[in-house]
C-alpha cells in the first residue's frame, strides 16, 4: 500500500516537472523566434559591423576586372584573359544532386573523353584519377586553358569535372609600345586572392582607374561552414577597372617600331628613339625605343621610358630654337655675316684662363658665311655669334623656358625629367646655343617644334585620348591644349625657310631629303660627357634628327636620336625617311599637299545606284557597291567628307546578301567601317592593311569573316 502511494506521488511529480519543462520550452522558443524577428527586421537599420558581431558570418572577396588598354582605333593593346585549370573530385562522399554524381564515377569514360581534348595521354589521365585524393590536377595538359577549350570540356557534361579559373594580364603584341603600355605584377591579399598592380608607362600612371574597386560577399555559415539557407546575405559588388584610350595608331606605331629595330640593329648603338606627334593637337601618334622589353615576361634591361627619362645633351637641334629666339627679337639678318671656324673665350673656370669653341669640321669652318648659311652648315660658331650680336644670354635663356625647355611638359608618364638649361658665363650661353652644356628630353623636343607647327603656340604633348569606366562614361577626356603666342608668324615662316635649307644640297640633312615630300628639319651631333670630360674619338656621339612634315603646313613632328652607333654613320636617315613616308601615306598626307581637286561627297540613300557609281567613277573615285540593288541604303564615307581622286566610296544597296568583297590593300579604318556597313560578324587581327581574309572575295559571309593585317602593304 505504502509502496502504490509512492508510486502515484513519483507520478504527480514526473508529470509536474514535464509541464514545467513544456512550458519552459514553449517560452524559450517564443523568446528566440522573436529574437530572429528582430534580427531579421532590424537587419537593414543595422550597420554591417554589428551585423558581423551578432552573426557568424563568412566573407569572400568580388575581385574586379582590370580595365584594356586600347589604341585610337579600338585595338586591344592590354587586357586580362582568363585561364582555367582542369580539376576531378575523386571522393565519393561528396554524393549526388538529383541522381547526378558530384564526383568522377565512370573514370574509364571521363579518361578518354579527356584524353581528346586536352595534351595528355588516356594512360596517365588514367592514372590519375585512380588517386587516392579529394581532387586532382591533370599537370601542364590541364593548365592555362582557353575560354573556348574550357567550354569544349565542360560541354562534354562530365561528372566531377571542374576547373579553377585564374586571370592575367596579356599584351598581345609582345614589345610592341611598351615603355608606353608599361606592364603588370601580381600581389596577393591575405585571404589568398590574387590583384594585378601596374608600373611603369599607363599601366602604372594610370593603375587606380584600371583597377577597379572590389566588392564582396558576407553571408552566414553554421558550425561546419555551410551557407544557412535563406539566411541574410551582404553584396557589394565590384566596379570593374575603366579602360583606357591612347593617342597612338598602331600602325603609325609598326611603321616606327620597324625602323627603331632596324637602325638598331644596324647600328649596335647603345640606344634608340623615335617619336612622332601629331602637328596639329599634340597627341602623340606612336614612340619606340631599344632596348625594349615583352611585358608580357617583363624582360626588362631598363627601367626608364627613353621618351621621358632620357635627359641628354641635344647638339645642334637646339639650334633651331636659338635661331628663333634670334629671328623673333626682330634684330636678326640672315644676310649677315660672320668669320665661321672658332672662337675663343674668357674661361667659366679661372678667368685668367681661356676657352676656344669650334666648328665641327675640325675648325676649320667655311670663311665668312651668313648666319642663314651658317644655319644650313649647322655652324657653332654662327650661334655664338647670335649671342654677341642678336641676342643676349638672358633673352635666350628665357627663350628657351618659354619653348618649354627645364621643366617637365606634364604628359602622363611616370619618370618624366625636367631636363636642364641653366647656365650663367658667355661661353656656357654659346654652347647651350648649340645644344652642349645643356640637357633635354625627347618629348621636350617635340613640344618644342609645336611651335613650328601651330602658328607660334606651343601644345601640350599627349598619350591619352580618353578613359571610359565600366559603366560606359567617359570621365577624363584629352583634347588639344595650346599655350600663348610665344613666336610671332614671320619667325615661323623664316624658322621653316632654315629647316628647308638643312635638307638641300650642301645642307648638313641632305640624306634625309625625299623626293616629292616636303620634309623639313635640323640634324644633332652632339658630344657626351662621361667621366669627368667629353668623349672625342671614334663615334661617341649622339646623332639626332627634329622635322616636321609637310613644311609648309605640317602635320606630324618627328624625332629620333641613337646614342654611339658603332661606326658614326647615319643610321638615322634611312629610318626617318621610311616613316614619313609610310605615316603620309597611311594619314594621306601627300594628297594634301598637292592641288588636286577635291570631292565633296553627298548623301545618296535612296539614290539610282548605277546613277551615283557613274558620277563618281567619272570623278576618279574608286568605288565598291555592296548588292545589285537599284537603291542605295547607306554609304562609306559619310555626307560632306572631303575625299580626292583615287579615294574610295563603299555604297550598301538595298539587294545586299551578305557577299565578301576583296579588302587586300585596305587600311584598318576602311576595313573596319565597311565589314560595320556589311552589318556581319567580324574579327580584324593586327593593324596597319589587310594582307589575308578568311572568307574568299564573291562567297557568302554566313559565319564571322577574320581579317589579318600588316604594318607595311
């Protein structure tokens, strides 16, 4: 009896202490949903560092892409490409999704499957996929593939197959520009991930705009690090890196690479530069120097940019600006004369001493001679005397501070020196005249000869056309930027008459004259100070050459210069001629210079086809017509352009079946515009004029029609 007692009192207890955990239950439960409730309202008032206290929360970076580096024209000059590594889940604990394995189940079907696509054998994928890992790499077979053999593989649906995606930055065209383009190197954050910083030329100048900004991604993880379903989730997503356009034409660019590389090679100099702006706006059309470099394997000899970070004695280029500090004081007479051969001077040093300057003919000079002649002959000795009898040292020490010389020009190059000009006693003043005792850099002398170009006002050189962000706008924007007058328009006119000179017969540039093309320029033969003295044997020298084309109405500067070629000849002369030559035609600039009729073309959509192809043939201009139908629907190029004898027009006709025509001898521009009038897919793979195309003239274009051009046609 006293035994059923205490059972029925256990009972009333048991049955006591279960309610009172129920409830405890029920009220823990509530408590914590209305927490969640909560959480999950206050969430967006929250900032993300309380959000980050109050959640275990897992954080991965959203790295962004680095902007292209594109020429004027839209080519490709630097851009990341992605490379996948292929990888295999071997272990079966990873399962399945909807009846899919999640792992290489069927090895013997996965290894000859793979076996065809990429560079290892059937055997030794074989081998490793009876590993005993979690996951495996296929070695060099599976690394660094495409875009497009990465989709092959992942079309063949194979389970457990996967790969590991990486990015890097690619210059397709080797050491093409690329003191210009600079290069990349990668850094790794701490969390593992990978970001590109540039150095050197725009990739440096410019790194924060290609960069990017990253984002990322904070979501919440339970204790074994799986995401919570529909758990809260924080994105910031990354803005890509803007990309930027050049100023240069990469086929003026091939035209000057060529050249460098040739006068290079034939002259063992130690180095060469050559640059060529545009006369009217400043923008810098394409530069090169040796050595050069592959950014893509960063082989690199030097660090400097030669355009920028060379500063050197220029010789007698120089003279051309001192002649026209000269002219444009208005006391100069280029009839008058003066006693050539040397002159001797009160020492900078010890002024009981004395210092003899000479003319580079040993001495000897040419007799009396004008100071127009001695301009030709590139005379010190008539320099020197311009600055006894003309112009004083200060006015040409200001000169040569208002031509731009002894400061930086401020294009947006890293490493760009400010040179120097400074110089105080009369005999440093002559000398500086003649372009010794003074330094300057290449960009400083085309800034200089803008002055030329532009009427007396002097431009801003510059590289950059444009920066578009990743949005598409635009938000820096380079255009031509001119100072004041600082010489007047008879200075102009007489510097040109000397510059013409130097190319004429007896003239010191006679090399450099080309037939039927104006060109027009000074040469430099200057001494280098090492070691304490200046180099006088052999030839230790650095030979220079400044023009402008065409003389009369310039429209590109050019300048080049070597450093001891290795027997003083003129490897120069050759190289300048081949470009001039190819940029004006390139630029069509001799069709300018001559008077020849000029075309204005109309606008002829809706047009009788046969009727406007007859007019224009009978005007000269070469013309193609896209169809046979009666009606024009649009044309190359556009109403009101100004095109000569020999030009071409393309006319799109309203009976268009999408038929090729023959593009060999076409340039990039005209290429390009015509495959846009086609309205077909189309891929142009180099620059300059094609010289191959994937689909023959008279067949359909029914797939994307490949285009390869060159520099040279």
């Amino acid at each position: 009896m006293r035994d059923s007692k205490l059972n029925t009192n256990k009972l009333k207890i048991s049955k006591f202490v279960y309610v009172i955990v129920f409830f405890l239950f029920v009220i823990f439960a509530l408590a914590l949903g209305y927490r969640c409730l909560v959480d999950y309202q206050a969430t967006d008032k929250m900032t993300i560092s309380e959000f980050i206290k109050n959640r275990n929360l897992e954080e991965d970076v959203l790295m962004p892409e680095r902007g292209t580096i594109y020429d004027i024209n839209g080519i490709a000059l630097a851009q990341d490409v992605s490379s996948y590594t292929l990888i295999a889940y071997l272990d079966e604990n990873r399962g399945e999704i909807d009846g899919v394995p999640r792992y290489v189940k069927d090895k013997d079907k996965t290894a000859k499957a793979l076996a065809e696509k990429i560079d290892t054998s059937y055997d030794r994928i074989r081998e490793i996929l009876n590993k005993d890992a979690y996951q495996v790499e296929f070695g060099n077979g599976g690394k660094n593939l495409s875009q497009l053999e990465m989709e092959a593989i992942k079309a063949l649906d194979l389970p457990g197959i996967d790969f590991i995606k990486s990015t890097k930055r690619y210059y397709p065209y080797g050491d093409f520009a690329s003191y210009l383009l600079g290069y990349t190197k990668n850094k790794t954050l701490d969390d593992g991930n990978n970001y590109m910083v540039g150095e050197l030329g725009i990739e440096g100048y410019y790194n924060e705009q290609l960069m990017g900004t990253a984002g990322y991604i904070k979501y919440e993880k339970d204790g074994r690090g799986n995401i919570i379903a529909n758990s809260n989730e924080y994105r910031e997503d990354a803005i890509d890196g803007a990309d930027v356009y050049l100023t240069i034409d990469s086929s003026i660019q091939l035209f000057i690479e060529n050249e460098v590389k040739k006068s290079q090679s034939q002259s063992k100099a130690e180095w060469t530069v050559m640059g060529v702006m545009d006369a009217k706006t400043g923008a810098i059309l394409g530069y090169a120097s040796t050595p050069s470099f592959d950014p893509n394997i960063r082989n690199l000899t030097n660090y400097l940019d030669p355009l920028v970070s060379y500063a050197y004695e220029p010789g007698s280029t120089m003279k051309t600006f001192s002649y026209m500090c000269a002219i444009n004081s208005g006391k100069y007479n280029g009839s008058d004369t003066f006693m050539s051969g040397s002159k001797t001077y009160v020492s900078a040093i010890d002024e009981k001493d004395t210092v003899t300057i000479k003319d580079w003919n040993q001495g000897e000079g040419w007799g009396r001679i004008s100071y127009d002649r001695g301009y030709a002959l590139s005379s010190n000795i008539g320099v020197a005397n311009l600055l006894e009898n003309v112009i004083t040292k200060d006015e040409l020490s200001n000169c040569y501070e208002k031509y731009g010389f002894g400061k930086k020009t401020g294009i947006t190059l890293d490493g760009e020196l400010a040179g120097d000009i400074t110089f105080t006693y009369d005999v440093e003043a002559a000398t500086a005249g003649y372009g010794q005792g003074i330094m300057v850099t290449p960009i400083q002398m085309l800034q200089g000869l803008s002055i030329i170009s532009n009427n007396g006002k002097m431009l801003k050189p510059y590289v950059i056309s444009k920066v578009v962000d990743s949005a598409g706008n635009t938000i820096d924007e380079n255009k031509k930027m001119e100072g004041s007058v600082v010489v007047n328009e008879k200075t102009i006119k007489k510097i040109k008459e000397l510059m013409r000179s130097v190319l004429e017969e007896g003239g010191t540039g006679a090399a450099y004259k080309i037939d039927g093309y104006d060109l027009i320029g000074k040469t430099g033969t200057a001494s280098i100070f090492e070691k304490g003295r200046y180099l006088d044997y052999g030839s230790q020298y650095i030979y220079s050459f400044a023009g402008l084309y065409p003389g009369n109405d310039p429209e590109i500067i050019i300048y080049m210069a070597n450093k001891k070629p290795q027997d003083g000849q003129n490897y120069l002369a050759p190289s300048v001629q081949e470009v001039v030559i190819n940029t004006s035609k390139y630029l069509s600039i001799e069709e300018k210079t001559k008077t020849i009729k000029k075309i204005k073309v109309g606008g002829y959509t809706n047009k009788i086809t046969t009727e406007v192809k007859k007019f224009l043939t009978d005007e000269g201009i070469k013309v193609i017509t896209l169809g046979d139908g009666n009606k024009i629907i649009n044309q190359y190029p556009n109403k009101n352009v100004q095109i000569s004898k020999g030009d071409l027009v393309v006319l799109l006709t309203n009976k268009y079946d999408n038929t090729a025509i023959d593009f060999t001898g076409l340039s990039y521009k005209e290429t390009k515009e015509i495959l846009k009038l086609m309205n077909v897919e189309y891929k142009l793979e180099g620059y300059g004029y094609v010289t191959n195309q994937s689909i023959p003239s008279g067949e359909k274009i029914d797939d994307e029609i490949i285009i390869e051009l060159k520099g040279l046609y």
